[in-house]
C-alpha cells in the first residue's frame, strides 16, 4: 500500500548510461496527446530504448528477526540482493520510457518482519525519496513450497511501484494506484493462480480487479497506456470527469461499461466453447457405447450361433446310432430267416 503524499518530489530527468545496469526488455511507448478532431487516441509506434536511472537508488536489507521461519523461507527462495534490483528494473522497464520523468526515490529497504497482513510501502518521514517496503515473515511462512518464490516476487514488485508511480499528488483514487501496482506485477509474468478477472462492482476496487481492466485498456488503446497513465499524474491532481476523457475520448464509467461487456462475451464464448467440447465428448462416449453395444451383440449372436449347432450334431449322432441299430436289427433278422429257410429244406 503506498503512502499519503501531500506534495510530489521534483522530477529526475533520465538519461542513458552505459554505466549503469539496464532491463532486458523493451517498456511500451506512451500514448500520443489526443487531438481536438480525435475520438480515439492511436498508440504510438515510433521505437524508444531502454529507461535508465541518472543515479541508481541505495538497496538496503533490515531483518527484525533472523531465527523466525518466515525469514529463513525467505532467504532459502530467493537472494535478496538480486530480487530486489531485479523488482526495481522490472517497475522502470513496465511503466517508463526514456522520455518520462521518474520519481528521485534515493532508497529502497527492504524490512522483513513479524506483522499481520501482506507488505506495505511508506516514505520515511524526514524525506519522502527514501521508502521502506515492510514486507510480512508471517505470511511468506504460509506460502507453500512451490510457490513460495514466485510470490515472493511478484509481491515485491507490486510494492517496488509504490516506491517509484505518480500520485497526482495525493489525490488519485487508491483503486487506480493499487490497480497500476497489480497490472505491473501482472505484465512481470507474476500473477498468482487465484487471479480472474472479475466483473460487476466499481472500476476502482483495486488490485487485480482494476489491474485486469487497465490490461484492457493496453490492448484497445495501444501498448503504453498504463504508462501515460502514471505520466499524467504526475504534475497535476485528479479529475475524474477529465482525467480520462483527455486519455481516451469517454469518460471511465464508459470504458468500464465496455470491458464489462467484453468480460461477458468472452464469458459467453467459452461456455459455447464448454458446451461443443461436452458434446463432442457425449457424441464420443455414445459412439464408443454403441461400438460396444455392437460387440457385445455380435459376440451374443456367436453364442446362440454355437449353441444352437450343438444339439443339431448330437441329433445327427443320435440318428446314426438309430440308423445303425436299425440296419443290425434288420441284418439280424434276415441272418434268423436265412437259418430257419435252411431248417426247413433240411
């Protein structure tokens, strides 16, 4: 969770070092200033390098307690000197541009302690430039194994935004902050399995819920929308009856209205998608039945078959045994006759 601003620091020019340690990846370009003639702002295609500090922030690590499990989970899952730098690079990457203006935060620590709840981001209080992330040991000790190390990260980076996103000094909706923090973590590869999107409720409800319609806001209006976005609260306050207006052409209760309605045929899509895989799989379990119910048949009338030519070759033995008593009887009688024809001519 970020900290209240009453006022933003001065912005620190960036510029390219060959010094200094640079992202992989390319971050997205801004959205174009909309034209008065302009309905829909186009995403801009023209190509751009790689943010880099003017002077890289100080990394500091503090442990309240270094026997408790959640700590020992925490330094077993990942190394703490190359996940936190690699949460600052993945932030500057997501949400900058060389031509932005990045916050001076000056420092970064990393408080591993005993609390209740996740982690949280503030300023220190003699200067604003320098935040601490407090970060929960009795959390990261109920994460299971496998995914201990992903979430370890991916709740660093969601809190590394806080330390270096635009508030509009103080007066844009928590939704939309907390939103930025979770589109980042999810554009970072770190998005946990429980993550939907959701919809109904308010745009500004925060976290993946507004993250998830900023991701649609990136697809329809182009890549670098998020970060024109952030670059707009940067040197003014909030307006929602303008803020988005100026960005998209409609105000967000309209863009909201819209992603809800792509949440619904998307929805809609896949329980058509549902329904043709269970036919197809009913379709198939009533073929494989019937080629069943056919062998069975087949292998029933083989039976029958069989038994009803059984009895015939024993009623054809039966008639050869009769047929053969028969002709003895006869041949017996006439062997009689022909000794009783010879008594008699005797």
């Amino acid at each position: 969770m970020p900290e209240p601003q009453s006022a933003v620091p001065p912005p620190v020019p960036l510029q390219m070092s060959s010094t200094t340690s640079a992202p992989t990846k390319e971050s997205p370009s801004p959205i174009p200033s909309r034209s008065k003639d302009s309905d829909t702002p186009s995403p801009a295609t023209e190509p751009h390098k790689k943010p880099v500090l003017k002077v890289h922030p100080v990394l500091r690590l503090k442990i309240r307690d270094l026997s408790s499990q959640g700590t020992r989970d925490f330094l077993e899952a990942v190394k703490p000197g190359y996940v936190v730098e690699e949460a600052v690079q993945t932030v500057l990457r997501l949400l900058y541009t060389p031509s932005s203006n990045i916050p001076g935060t000056r420092s970064v620590t990393l408080v591993l302690r005993p609390m209740e709840g996740v982690a949280y981001t503030i300023g220190r209080d003699f200067d604003t430039d320098h935040k601490e992330i407090h970060f929960s040991t009795d959390y990261i000790k109920q994460i299971t194994r496998k995914r201990k190390g992903p979430e370890i990260t991916g709740v660093l980076v969601h809190e590394m935004v806080h330390a270096w996103q635009w508030n509009a000094f103080g007066t844009a909706p928590g939704g939309l902050i907390e939103g930025i923090a979770d589109w980042v973590r999810l554009h970072a590869g770190y998005a946990p399995p429980h993550w939907t999107k959701e919809g109904g409720g308010d745009w500004d409800a925060g976290y993946q819920h507004t993250g998830y319609f900023l991701d649609y806001l990136e697809q329809k209006y182009g890549k670098g929308s998020v970060t024109t976005i952030n670059e707009r609260l940067r040197n003014k306050k909030y307006h929602e009856e303008t803020f988005w207006k100026e960005l998209f052409g409609h105000k967000v209760e309209k863009l909201w209205s819209d992603y809800q309605k792509t949440l619904e045929t998307d929805k809609s899509k896949q329980e058509v998608d549902n329904g043709n895989q269970e036919t197809a799989t009913k379709k198939s379990g009533h073929a494989h039945e019937s080629e069943l119910t056919q062998s069975k048949n087949k292998d029933h009338r083989k039976i029958e078959d069989e038994d009803e030519e059984e009895p015939v070759l024993v009623e054809m033995e039966d008639h050869t045994k009769d047929a053969n008593l028969a002709e003895h009887v006869k041949g017996g009688n006439s062997a009689s006759e022909s000794k009783a024809s010879q008594k008699t001519k005797k």
